[in-house]
C-alpha cells in the first residue's frame, strides 16, 4: 500500500513538472509571436531594447573599473539591461495594443480588466458593458476600494440619462457607498483608454477588503433583479466592436 502511495506521489509530482514545463514553453511562445508581430511594425524596437541592453552593461562596466570589479558588474549590467529592455518591450506592446482598439467600442471594458486583474492587494469587481443606448456607447462598472466607478464610452449627453439612472439605483440599494464617474476619449474632462488604471488608482480608498467585499455583494445582487439594469439595444454589435467580455464579471483578489 505504502509503495502505491509513493508511486502515485511521484507520477504526480512528474505530472506537476511536465505542466509547469509546458506552461513555461507556452508562455515563452507567445511572447516569442508578439515580439515578432511588434518589431515588424515598430522599427525602433530592437535598437531601442538593444541600446538598453548593451548600454546598462557599459555602465556597469565602467563603474566596476573604479574598483577593479569591471567583469563582475558587466554581467551584473547586462542582467538588469536584459530587465530593462524587457520592460521597454512590454511598454510599447502596450501603447500599441490600446491605439489599436481605442477606437472600437467596449475598448474601455477590456482595458479595465487587463488593467486591473493584476492589482495585487486590491479587490475588485469589473462588468463590463452593464448598458448601453443604441448608437453603442457603453457603460462599464468597477466596485472597488474607492466605491462604485462608472465608466463611459461614447457620447456623454446620450449616456446621461443611463448613466444618472444607474447612479441612482446604486445609491437606493447601497446608500453611501461613494459614486464615481470616468469618461473614455482624448476630449476634455476625458480619459485615454491607456490610462484607464492610473486614474482609477488615484481615487481615494474608502473601504477596506472586508467593506469592498460587502458592497460588491449588496450591489451585484442587484444585477438579478429582474428590471433593475438597462439592457444591451437588440441587433447585431458592429463589426469589429469585440464585446466578447461583455456581461462577464471578474473579482481579483490578492
């Protein structure tokens, strides 16, 4: 019995590797595509990341000549400039992915969840796409630490009236819980799509995890009230609006 327990144990554990295995060849596989599909359309890329590279190891190297240490702090400078050219890659990746579907609607309620499913620390609950008028400006809900946070894609005078009437059913069925409003666009009084995260993270924290947990609770429940929400206009999405998310909801948790 006791050598069946072990056997079992260790096809598990060789199970276990092979997947981590796996994980990481899938993992370096699609960084490995997005690198090619990013440097064939940014000419910058690779002498930039390069420039990073090799120029953090010339640092190092000189600063390590001060002490006869030269050797050891060229690999120290390469290491961290492979860190940095890594990050410049991912940044621009980045930059370029949210121009690309900027424009397109339910971009904001994809970015929120890309944005936020990260935050360590930070409880979350992000739906996207909760309502909508029929010429497709959406809006999009986040409760989180700060309260409730509605965020609008579109044109502001045909959302208001959806956007007051959702604002005011929050408040009946969670009275208090602070009620925040973002619009999306390169406007006045308006938030690039890019940097959706930073200000969501600038708004004040009001409640702690226990407290978040709870309203996330008082206010989704609402959502299954037959009524209560707006629905999405009847007839196909435009082409290219990419609202597979929609109605999903995500809670991050640390």
């Amino acid at each position: 019995m006791a050598k069946d327990d072990k056997a079992a144990l260790k096809a598990a554990k060789k199970q276990e590797r092979a997947a981590k295995r796996q994980q990481r060849k899938q993992t370096w596989s699609q960084m490995w595509q997005a690198f090619n599909m990013q440097r064939k359309q940014d000419k910058a890329l690779i002498p930039i990341m390069l420039g990073a590279f090799l120029g953090m190891g010339l640092l190092f190297f000189l600063i390590g000549m001060l002490f006869n240490g030269q050797w050891f702090m060229l690999i120290l400078g390469l290491g961290i400039g492979a860190l940095l050219a890594m990050f410049l890659f991912t940044r621009r990746l980045e930059r370029d992915m949210y121009k690309r579907v900027e424009d397109q609607p339910g971009a904001a309620g994809w970015a929120l969840e890309q944005q936020l499913r990260n935050t360590v620390g930070i409880v979350w609950s992000v739906k996207s796409g909760i309502a909508a008028t029929r010429q497709q400006d959406l809006i999009h809900r986040v409760i989180g630490n700060a309260g409730v946070i509605f965020v609008c894609e579109g044109n502001k005078n045909r959302v208001r009236p959806t956007l007051n009437q959702l604002k005011k059913r929050v408040d009946k069925i969670a009275g208090g819980v602070p009620i925040y409003e973002i619009f999306v666009g390169n406007g006045e009084d308006e938030v690039p799509v890019s940097k959706l995260r930073n200000k969501v993270m600038k708004l004040p924290r009001n409640f702690n995890k226990n407290e978040t947990y709870e309203n996330i609770r008082r206010i989704e429940a609402m959502d299954s009230m037959p009524g209560t929400t707006p629905g999405m206009p009847k007839g196909p999405m435009p082409a290219g609006a990419k609202m597979r998310s929609m109605q999903r909801t995500a809670r991050r948790r640390s």
